[in-house]
C-alpha cells in the first residue's frame, strides 16, 4: 500500500500546476500537439521503467531521455523563452521589487503622456501609421540599438513628424524611455498568433510581438482605418478613444 504524506501531496499539486501552465503556454503558441507527444513519451517512460521495470526497452528510453532533453530545448526555445520571461514581469515579485531600476523621478505622469496621446489622435484622423513603444521596467536596448538614436523630449509636432508618411523613419517604430523619445526606426520581433484577426496588420502584429517579450505598452495607429490600439502582456486592446488611450497610459505608467 502507498503512503502519502503532506508533502507528497503538495509534490503533486505543484507538479499538476506546472503541467497545466506548461500546457496553457504550448496551447497559445500553437505547440499543444508537440506537448501532447512528449508528455505521452515521458508517461511510457515512467511506466516502462518505474512499475514495470523492464531493463532492456528501460535503457533504451533512457538514452532517449538524455538526448532529447537537448532537443526539447532547441525546439522549445521561443516557448522556454516567453516562460522565464511571462515570471520576470511578475511585478509583485520581492526580487522584482528590489532590483527595480526606475526610480520615482522616471515615471511618467500626464505632462509626458498628453503629447503622445495628442500625436496619436491627430495621426489617427489622417490615417498616418504608427507604432510607439513605450518602455517600462524591462529594458529595450537591443530594440533602441536597431533603430536610429534621436534622445529628445517628447513632443507632439516630433512624433508627428517622425511618422509623416515621406519620412525615413516612419516605417519603424519609436522607443520612448525614461521620459525621452529614445529611437525611431526600430525593428520589432512580430508576433505569429494563429488567432491574430487578419484584418490587423503588420504593425499590430510587431506591437503585439514586443510585448510578449517584455513588459512594455505598444501603440499602434492603423494606416487603413486611423484606429489605436494598445498591445500589453500579449494582448490587444482596439480602438480606443482619446480618453481611454489616456486613461490606459496613466494606469500604466504612474503605477511603477
């Protein structure tokens, strides 16, 4: 007969927790069936070598086990990454908290958020695309260093002229950090949902991107409808109004 202790139990309920949210991140990333197949093999495996002992096709699984642990990692990679990431932005984290590098003197409060919020609107009502991204806790560097380096104040007439249409940087899409318009022209990782609706672009595919990597909010202005959007924490918020976009900004960003 088996005994379970409390910590058996508890063993248990986190391994089950763990599975369940292994599962849920394979499921978004459309990897669910991969899942299916390598947890199936590590049931068999169990079994082979665990209840019903037997040594010969037991070794042979172990060896497959040892090399495939290898080759989960390299097939896994975008997944193992979004993992790690998804528990970094945790905000309520103690470690989090103490290793947070903005100070009080770096948020941004309504002085800093209208100019962009002006900027988008406008843009909005003459079609002209956009994609602002706004930086948080997680540094962008490596995004900021793929574009061209502009370090100014925000300001509505720049943004607006960083996308005016004929512009060479419009394409790409501004970094704002610590108060400071960053960069312009960067490029973004783009997100490949399956469940992305079609009629959004690649600009709200690259917005939503970053924002599954880091913990940044992303506005898009549509070049085909003048609609803004917000992307954060890998999802959409469309068609916001002035002041819902402002309302979205300064619960975001006066909160750190």
């Amino acid at each position: 007969m088996i005994e379970l202790g409390w910590k058996d139990v508890i063993d248990i309920v986190l391994v089950a927790t763990f599975m369940y949210y292994l599962y849920k991140l394979m499921k978004e990333s459309s990897s669910a069936n991969i899942f299916s197949g390598v947890l199936t093999f590590i049931v068999a495996w169990i079994l082979v070598t665990q209840v019903f002992e037997m040594r010969l096709l037991g070794s042979i699984f172990d060896k497959l086990v040892n090399v495939g642990s290898l080759a989960l990692i390299v097939l896994f990679q975008e997944e193992i990454r979004s993992f790690f990431s998804t528990i970094g932005r945790q905000r309520n984290s103690p470690f989090i908290r103490f290793f947070r590098r903005n100070s009080k003197d770096e948020k941004m409060h309504r002085p800093d958020i209208m100019p962009i919020v002006m900027a988008c609107m406008s843009m909005g009502k003459q079609k002209v695309g956009a994609l602002i991204v706004i930086e948080r806790e997680v540094p962008l560097k490596e995004v900021i260093e793929s574009g061209e380096i502009i370090d100014a104040n925000i300001s509505q007439r720049l943004i607006e002229n960083i996308f005016f249409k004929n512009s060479p940087l419009h394409d790409g899409a501004m970094v704002i950090s610590r108060k400071r318009i960053k960069a312009a022209g960067c490029i973004l990782p783009v997100a490949h949902d399956v469940d992305i609706p079609k009629a959004l672009g690649l600009r709200h595919r690259a917005g939503l991107g970053i924002s599954q990597k880091s913990d940044c909010l992303t506005i898009i202005v549509s070049e085909e409808t003048g609609g803004i959007s917000i992307a954060q924490n890998g999802n959409f918020s469309l068609r916001l109004s002035a002041e819902e976009l402002e309302s979205r900004l300064s619960d975001a960003l006066e909160e750190k």
